[in-house]
C-alpha cells in the first residue's frame, strides 16, 4: 500500500509538482493524500486540484493566538492520517502540535548549517561561496536546524546572480526532494541524534 504524504505549501508548488508527478508510477509507493496552504489563490492549490488531491486552508490572520492556529494545523493534518509531513515552500514553521505528532520533511537552498534563513542563496552569494546546494533535513522547532537527512551541492557560476542561481538549486531540490520522500516511505528511517539513516 502507498505511503500517505500531506504536502504544504505557500507558493507556486514546484516541489509539490514533482512529488505529485512521481506519485503516478505505482512503484514510486507514495500517494499525496492532501495539500494544505496558509493562503488562498495560490498555485500550488491549484496543482492540487488538477491532480484530484483534497486541500485546505488556514491563514494565521485568521486567529487569535499563533499556539490556536498550530493545533488546527496539527488537526487538519492529522485527519489525512500522513506517513510523512512536506513542508514544500511552506512559509510557517510548524509548531510543537504538528511536530510531535508527524514526521516533517522540510528543504532548504543552501548546504545546511551554511546560510540557514529566508535567503539562503543570496547569502552565499554575497559570502562569495564557490559551492552551494540544497538540503532536506527533518523540521525541528528552529530555523533550519534539524537533523540533516540528504544534501547536494551544486557550483556556483562566474556569472550567476540570485535568480539563476536559486533555479538551479531548485531543479536538484526537486529531485532530491523526490528521492528522499520515496527511499523514506519505502524503507523507512531511523534518526539517533542528528544523525539520519534510511533503511532499516
């Protein structure tokens, strides 16, 4: 049976489009189950219903304390009964409800612990790094900081600026992001410390 997979999103949902497109080849052994935004009239929900996947909506404007709004996260999650969480260009970090209750993938565009933040490519290119790449990593609490599970570099041109820098992180990203969610639901993981193994 197919690994359940809720995927959330923010924005255009490249990273969501990949998984979705991998989803179709049964051998793949994940199905996105549901897609969950924290803003309307986005691509990405748009994706998701081409695709015949369910979505919802909670916008943190919409209540009272940001502690409200990560348990109704957490519920309407759960109601999908995941294997694994995506935070694919998701633009919130997930509370302790979500956290504790799901396994949480998240990317990021850089080589973790380098340029942890919302400008992971600007910052190394500003640094003037030689080499950057992009990271999958299970979320913690912080920014960027939990344990690492996959990453891989890519170089960093004479002549790249932020935007042509960030595709081609993005088009491994997809990748990677794809291989990883696949081997995890497939073989399972084990985490010991920061450090992740898949397979068992």
């Amino acid at each position: 049976m197919a690994g359940r997979l809720v995927v959330l999103v923010s924005g255009s949902g490249t990273n969501l489009q990949a998984l979705l497109d991998a989803s179709v080849d049964p051998s793949y052994g994940v199905r996105v189950v549901a897609v969950g935004a924290d803003r309307d009239g986005i691509e990405g929900l748009s994706r998701a219903a081409r695709a015949n996947v369910p979505t919802f909506v909670e916008k943190l404007g919409d209540y009272s304390t940001r502690a409200e709004w990560d348990e109704v996260i957490s519920t309407r999650i759960a109601a999908y009964e995941p294997d694994l969480v995506v935070s694919a260009g998701f633009m919130k970090i997930l509370g302790k409800p979500t956290l504790d209750a799901f396994p949480v993938l998240n990317t990021h565009p850089a080589l973790l612990p380098s340029f942890p933040g919302a400008h992971g490519v600007r910052d190394a290119l500003a640094h003037g790094a030689k080499v950057t790449g992009c990271t999958v990593m299970l979320a913690d609490e912080g920014v960027d900081t939990g344990p690492i599970v996959a990453q891989e570099a890519v170089p960093v041109l004479p002549d790249d600026d932020e935007a042509t820098l960030h595709e081609r992180i993005k088009a491994v990203e997809r990748r990677l992001l794809v291989d990883v969610v696949g081997r995890m639901v497939r073989e399972g993981w084990t985490v010991s410390g920061r450090t992740v193994r898949i397979g068992k």
